[in-house]
C-alpha cells in the first residue's frame, strides 16, 4: 500500500533542492524547480535550489547556488572539450572521459560535486530534496545524516527503449551507451525513501523500470501557473492554429506523428502549426518538414517565457500532445488551463491527467497519424465542442493541479522524512 499521507509541516523548514540541469522554458525539470521553489518559499520554508547548468529562472525569495559542471552540453557548442586549464578537478576529468566515451556523466557528476559542498553544509539544512538527478552522491548524502526525499518524474529507461527501437545500425550501440547512467539511476533509487512522483502511472513505471518498492513511492501530482496559463476570453483564437509543445527531435514526444497528422489536415483545410521547440538544423525533424512540404504552415518557437507561451496557446484552436510516454505532462496541463481544447495520446499518465471521458480532452492512439488527424479536424469542425472541452479543462485544472497544493504536499513529505530521521538516529 502507499504511505498514509504524512502530516502537514509544523515549521519552516532550510531546503536544499537539487537540480542537475533546469532549463528554464523547455523541459520539465526546470519549470518544476521554478515553481516548487517559489510556492514553498510563499509557504514560510527557506529554499536553496543549488543546480547545473543551465540555470534555472527562479522568484524572489528563492536562493540559488550554482554548482557548474564544464556544461559540455551547452546549446551553442555542445560536446566541445574545454580547455584543460578550465578543468578544476577529478570531477570535471570525469565528465570529459565520460564525454569521450559517448556516455552522459551530468546526473553522476552533479551528484559527486552536490556531495562535496553539503557534506561540510550539514548544520545549514533541515532536509535535501532531489530532482530525479539519481547520482551515486545522493548514496553519501544520506550516509552524512541528511535527510533526503527524491521526486522522479519518470524512468529515463522509458526514454531508453523508445529511442533503441528508433535507432539503427550504429546508433543504437552509440545510444546504450549514453544512457548507461540509467542503471545507476536504478541503484539509487531503491535504495531511496521517500520518493514522490507525479502519477499514479509514473509510479508503476518506477516500480516495474526501477524496482523500487511501491510502499515507498507517494503520489503528487505537478501544478499550473495560472497566472500564465489561464483562459483568455477577450481574444479571437487564430482559426485553424494547432499548438504543441514537446522536444521536437526526440522520438518519445512524438512530433513527427503530429506532423504526419498535419500533412493529411492541410491537404483538407487551411491550418498553420507552431511548435515550442528547437530542432536541430538538418535534423530528423527539420528534414520531416522539407519532406511533407510543411515549411510554410510550421513555426518552431523557443526561448519565449510563460508568459508568451500562455498567451500562444490560448491563441490556438487546438493543443496536440502526441507523447509515447508522459510520466506527468505539464504542456497537457498548461493547455487546460488554458481552455484550448487538447487531443492527447492514449500513453504513460496522459489519460490519468486528461481524464479517460472525453470531457476535458480527446485521448488517440500514439504514433497513428490518420486517427490523430481525424481527432484534430473534428474539433476545428466544431466550434461548441471546442467551447466546452475548453471549459471542462479549466475547471478539472482549477480542481486538481495547482503549485500551492503541490508545494503543500510536499512540505509534509519533508517534515516526515525529517521525523523518521530522527527516529532513526535515536
């Protein structure tokens, strides 16, 4: 059975929350910092986010330390070896032969060097929360006494057999490799008490990808920013715009399905697509578009802050998130909130957030572009069923996913690993 859920925290607690990379605008990791931080800083709790690069954008009233690897996965140059006069110590040669090698050292290396500056901070925190960074560091955190609660979004080893089925030839011997790191995720993992995770379905997939014992693992659920995403009535939506947000070049986010769905739509109707991402220049992704003669009615966006991104989504009749797997989906949840009407994949925790009865979105079958079309065109057909689809995801929205709850959750699962720490040492 799960925990029974823990008591609320009875007193501000010192954080420190771990962040290996936090890009700020694209992927979860870092919204997730952003608004985490900021709702249990509102809470009264002293927040430390201590993070990799890239850095994340946090609000007032949150502390950030930064822990910099060489970031050799940088946007401008990644995979360049510094200097050897930038290289600071044991830890930074590890990452480069790691880089050498093909693997991604980021969630062990951050780890190690996480390790390092708390273990002489001990007196300075009441609690280490890690963000799914899963390095063998975290093993020696919690041997140094601190108490220690870990979110996992999902298993990266999800990630790991969708991109092996994709690859070929050489790559896929190049993608074992990269992902190597998993198997110490999976270490770590069970060998860490509490975990919490977004969804029910996440949850399965830790027990089944990881092992980790299902007694130990709670379920919260992620938030919205409504200040951001939020319906906005007083605007006309571009008539026939189609919005998505995902990493465009990886396989697990399933844009080259939407695009496939595009190419059949555009041959019906006029629609225009805009996806928040940035492929790579020449990349399996950029060359789809040349491919299916998409390039007039396809803008990729990137680098926009929530606020921009909440007001392109609720400018579109149509939200598509087309995933293999979701172990939560936050560009779901901004949809809903912003009343755009959602056509989801049938995979990971996309059912469990959109809900399974077609109220507040539509669920297809991932990777078939025809059924993805027909769900696509069916709403741009019908303007009040995208009226009350917009509707019932506001208020599922309103009911289920908001930061403060989660920052409230949260805090109770610090105060009673805290406790059990205590017990622990007594």
């Amino acid at each position: 059975m799960p925990h029974t859920p823990p008591p609320p925290a009875q007193r501000p607690l010192r954080v420190a929350l771990l962040s290996y990379r936090s890009k700020p605008h694209c992927g979860g990791q870092g919204v997730y910092v952003r608004h985490l931080s900021r709702e249990l800083a509102a809470l009264g709790h002293r927040v430390t986010v201590l993070s990799g690069q890239p850095y994340p954008e946090l609000d007032d009233g949150v502390i950030l330390e930064k822990l910099p690897s060489l970031d050799l996965y940088n946007d401008a140059d990644p995979f360049a070896t510094p200097p050897l006069r930038q290289w600071r110590d044991w830890i930074d040669a590890l990452e480069v032969g790691t880089m050498w090698t093909a693997g991604f050292p980021e969630p062990l290396t951050f780890s190690l060097r996480a390790l390092r500056d708390l273990r002489r901070r001990r007196g300075e925190f009441d609690v280490v929360h890690d963000n799914q960074t899963l390095g063998y560091g975290l093993l020696g955190l919690q041997k140094a006494g601190f108490p220690l609660v870990t979110t996992i979004h999902h298993p990266i080893t999800v990630d790991r057999r969708i991109e092996l089925e994709e690859a070929r030839g050489w790559q896929r011997l190049s993608k074992r490799r990269w992902y190597s790191f998993t198997a110490m995720q999976g270490r770590v993992a069970r060998r860490l008490d509490p975990v919490l995770v977004p969804s029910r379905s996440s949850a399965d997939d830790i027990v089944r990808e990881f092992g980790v014992d299902r007694p130990r693992i709670d379920v919260v659920p992620l938030g919205v920013d409504t200040r951001h995403f939020h319906p906005r009535p007083e605007r006309e939506r571009v008539p026939g715009r189609i919005v998505c947000t995902a990493s465009a070049d990886s396989p697990l986010k399933g844009v080259a399905t939407l695009l496939r769905a595009v190419a059949k739509l555009a041959t019906e109707r006029d629609v225009s697509l805009t996806v928040v991402s940035r492929p790579k220049p020449g990349g399996p992704t950029d060359t789809l578009v040349d491919e299916l003669s998409l390039r007039g009615i396809t803008t990729f966006v990137n680098g926009i802050d929530d606020a921009e991104l909440g007001r392109l989504i609720a400018s579109a009749e149509v939200a598509v998130v087309p995933s293999f797997y979701e172990g939560f989906s936050l560009p779901a949840v901004e949809a809903m909130a912003c009343g755009t009407p959602l056509v989801a994949s049938r995979a990971g925790a996309l059912p469990e957030v959109v809900g399974t009865d077609g109220a507040a979105g539509v669920l297809t079958e991932p990777g078939d572009p025809e059924e993805l079309a027909a769900r696509i065109g069916a709403l741009l057909d019908d303007p009040a069923e995208r009226a009350r689809m917009g509707r019932a995801a506001w208020d599922r929205v309103q009911k289920r996913f908001t930061w403060r709850a989660v920052a409230e959750a949260t805090a109770a699962r610090y105060a009673a690993a805290l406790a059990t720490n205590r017990r622990s040492q007594h």
